[in-house]
C-alpha cells in the first residue's frame, strides 16, 4: 500500500504543464490584412495621382496669365504717368513695346505678338497676346500713348 500511496501523491503532485502558460501570444497583421491596405493604398493613388501630375500645365498656364496681368497693369501706370508728364514713361505703340514697361523686360521664354492693326493709336487699348512656355498664351490690354 506504501507503494500505491507514494504513487498517488506523486500523480498529485505532478500536474500535466499549462499550455497556456507556455504558449506565447502572438502579435501583428495577417497576410491577408496587410494585402488589404496595399491594395487600398493602391486605388488611392491610382485615384489621386493623375490630379497632381497635370498641375505642371495648369501652372504654366497660371504664370502666363500674371505675365500678361502684369503687361496690363505696367501699361495703365504708363499711360497715367506719361499722360501727366511727357517726361515719365515711354511711347507704346505697338504691342511689342509694351515688353519694355516690365522691370527687367519681359521673363524669359515669354513674347508678345504685334497685333492687329500693327499699329496701337494714341489713347486706345489693344489686346495683344502673351505666349508663355509650353504654348501658354494671355491677353494683355495694352494702351498705346506717345
């Protein structure tokens, strides 16, 4: 009986291990869900990139329209200075001297047309087309005083 005793405090003493206790959690993204924002990821870009890439040609444009807003505005300063003094500003008469009334001329890669009549008569507005890069073009108002 000693023995059967020794045996049955021993299988109650050893317990079977805990799984849990030894079964270590595991953390992170399944596959599956990291596929998931992937391809979510994906259409976003594929829905927002085309937006940003045409922004070149509208700022093309943009700079091309302020050139012209520019040749606009510097002619009507002319026109009032010359207007009360012969002595302040410049004769225009066509379009291409506007080009000079600008501070440093005009940017680079921008030109203005002779319009038509080629002539822009004393007193009169003429509007006459500012070319821009990558084919941008304006319409500036331009007043013609000698």
């Amino acid at each position: 009986m000693m023995s059967g005793m020794y045996r049955n405090d021993v299988l109650s003493t050893a317990r079977a291990p805990d799984i849990s206790a030894h079964r270590s959690r595991q953390r992170g993204f399944t596959l599956i869900e990291l596929v998931m924002v992937i391809v979510i990821l994906g259409v976003l870009a594929a829905v927002a990139l085309p937006k940003f890439v045409d922004l070149s040609a509208d700022a093309q444009t943009a700079a091309t329209q302020g050139v012209a807003g520019a040749l606009s505005s510097a002619s009507s300063i002319n026109y009032a200075a010359r207007k009360a003094n012969l002595a302040n500003g410049q004769k225009v008469s066509e379009c291409t001297d506007a080009g000079l009334l600008l501070q440093g001329g005009l940017p680079a890669g921008y030109s203005l047309t002779v319009g038509f009549p080629t002539t822009i008569p004393p007193d009169a507005t003429q509007f006459c087309t500012v070319y821009g890069p990558k084919s941008t073009t304006s319409v500036a108002a331009i007043i013609g005083i000698l």
